[in-house]
C-alpha cells in the first residue's frame, strides 16, 4: 500500500472514533495550542526573524498575538458555535423541528504559505479543532526556521498532530530579483540573495503586461502605473482577476466609497492596509482568482463544518400528509401553495 494512503487510513480512523468531536476534547486542545504559542514565544519570534527578518514587535502584531486571540475567541464561544441552529418552518412541517447541526468534515489539510507561516498555519488549525476535525497540516518549506520551529514544538502539545514537509526548494529572493527589472526603478532595488535580502523598492513606468503585474510579489516591491481619472483606476482594476484585499487611499471619503462600490475583493480597507486582517470578528478570504471560503473567528468555524440540514417529524401524524399525495386536485394544489409559502416558528 502507498505510504500517503496508509497515514490517511489512519487518520480517517482515527477521526472516526468520534474522538474529536466532543466539547471536551476540543476545548482541551484549543487550551493546549494557547500554551503552544504562550510557551514558545521565543521561539516563534526567532524563527519568524529568521525566515522574514521580521522584528518581535513584527511578529507580535501580525502573527502571535492575532493567533492567540483567534483561540480566546474560539474558547469563549465554542458552545454556542456547536449548538443545532434552529430554523423556521411551513404548515407542512409546522409539527416538525427543523434546525442546522454543524458536523465537521472528517479528515482536513491545512497548507500554509511562507509569507506569514504561524499565522496562516495556526489560525485555521484553530476553526478546523474548534469544528471537530481530524487535521494534517503542511508548513511552508519556504520559511524553514518557522517550519522547523512548528515541527519540533507543536506536537509535543497536540494530541497525534500529522506533519507532512516535502522539500520543494523554491527560491523566493531570486523570483523577486527578477521582478525588479520590471519598469525603472525610482526608490531602492538593491537586493542580496545570499542574504535573502531586498530592498523596499519603488517601480514608476511600469506596464500593465510586465511580470510585476502579472502575479502576486509577496515581496518589498511596489510598482506604480498612472492613470488619467478615478474612473480610469476603477476599470484598470476591474479588467484584472478580483484581488484578495483591495485598498484605497484619498483624502476625500466620496473616492473611498466609490472604490468600494464600484470593485470586488476579498477585503477592503480604506486608507489602511492589513488592518481589516487582525479582526476576528471580519471574514477573510478571497473572491474568484483570489480565493474561496472565508476564516477567522466563527468563519474559521464555520469553513471547517458541514452545515447539515435537519427536519426532524414526530411519528403517528402521517396523516397530515395526505394533502401531499394523489389523487390532485385543484382545492389540494391551492392548499399546498398557501402552506408550503406560510413560515412559522421551529419547534425545536
């Protein structure tokens, strides 16, 4: 039997002894990755200085703190996540409840990118647990001291973690050195791939079809391309793929809402950037090209469950059914649209 094939097996039963489900054990692990990153806080920072040169405040403000506080969230509202969601209903199911129970998904892969390897690793690991599942996850091998870091410490925390790192050996420096050629440089573009190093660099005159423009930099690199009007910016963004966040700057707050009206993205911030990332209580995520799903706080919950329709009929009334079944009549039919269009109030 293939290696891959057999870890899966495994996991798939573990996750059906029903382990994971319980409040119990959810909460248990969530309590366990808050010490993770209470612990090893250290650590983390110098892993992240490491990969992305990022000092503590850096990583305190991007990565760590948004973490934790994704797992309070996540703490203090499990309960009231997991609760059936009462819905309402018909004539025709008015003696019925009729509710949403959330059921995790079973066995999910969480691959996190190198650019924010904690935050982007941990913070849906916290919906995915919250939600019930059984989890493998796949660190950046990219950000090597971040994946080492996550490695070695995070199991020792939670109960039978699957890692899996295969060597991809991408290089992020030279895919940017590239990029630099794009356009004339204004400001910066110096650059030292030995020391994974380049510089907060500004690009004027660049084209539409260059390279810069064509993907995601991740990287120091801003490339500016002028346009004649606000109208102008607005189709120069729309005939592109929908970006995963989108921000606007002006000093006049009609430009702001007309950027929001008129566009689609994922996220949006006006005269910000990032910031709309570190709330909880906001979904993140893409639209189109730029992605599907949404995460962070409930959303990460709510991304990682089946939400799974349930009508639940007392037994003995079958005779209330009649109106369904032959023979029709045009007084059934009638009394059929008037009660499937009625609503009432669950049961549940």
């Amino acid at each position: 039997m293939d290696p891959f094939e057999e870890k899966l097996r495994r996991l798939r039963n573990s996750f059906n002894t029903g382990k994971t489900k319980s409040a119990k054990f959810r909460t248990e692990q969530l309590l366990s990755l808050g010490h993770f990153l209470q612990d090893n806080k250290k650590q983390l920072h110098d892993a992240l200085t490491g990969d992305l040169g990022k000092s503590a405040f850096e990583s305190d403000m991007s990565e760590v703190i948004l973490c934790q506080n994704e797992v309070d969230l996540a703490l203090k509202n499990l309960q009231t996540w997991m609760k059936d969601e009462s819905v309402s209903t018909n004539l025709l199911t008015k003696l019925s409840s009729a509710f949403i129970r959330k059921e995790p998904f079973g066995l999910v892969l969480i691959v996190a990118p190198w650019n924010y390897p904690l935050n982007l690793m941990i913070v849906p690991l916290v919906g995915a647990i919250a939600a019930g599942n059984c989890v493998v996850l796949k660190p950046s091998e990219i950000s090597k001291n971040t994946e080492k870091a996550l490695a070695e410490l995070l199991p020792r925390y939670l109960d039978q973690d699957r890692w899996d790192s295969p060597e991809l050996g991408l290089g992020k420096v030279s895919r940017l050195q590239g990029l630099l050629g794009c356009g004339r440089v204004a400001i910066g573009g110096q650059s030292d791939e030995g020391e994974r190093y380049i510089a907060p660099t500004v690009l004027v005159d660049v084209q539409e079809t260059e390279p810069v423009m064509q993907e995601e930099i991740f990287g120091p690199i801003l490339p500016l391309v002028t346009v004649r009007s606000l109208n102008d910016a607005i189709d120069f963004i729309n005939r592109r793929e929908k970006p995963l966040a989108l921000y606007a700057y002006s000093n006049s707050c009609q430009v702001i809402k007309q950027v929001l009206a008129r566009t689609s993205s994922g996220g949006f911030c006006g005269n910000d950037g990032f910031m709309h990332m570190t709330l909880s209580s906001l979904p993140f995520g893409g639209v189109g090209s730029s992605g599907m799903g949404r995460y962070h706080g409930k959303f990460s919950f709510d991304a990682f469950s089946n939400q799974r329709a349930c009508l639940l009929r007392s037994p003995g009334m079958e005779k209330l059914n009649d109106l369904r079944y032959p023979p029709y009549s045009p007084r059934n039919q009638q009394l059929l649209k008037w009660a499937l269009g009625s609503q009432s109030c669950t049961l549940l």
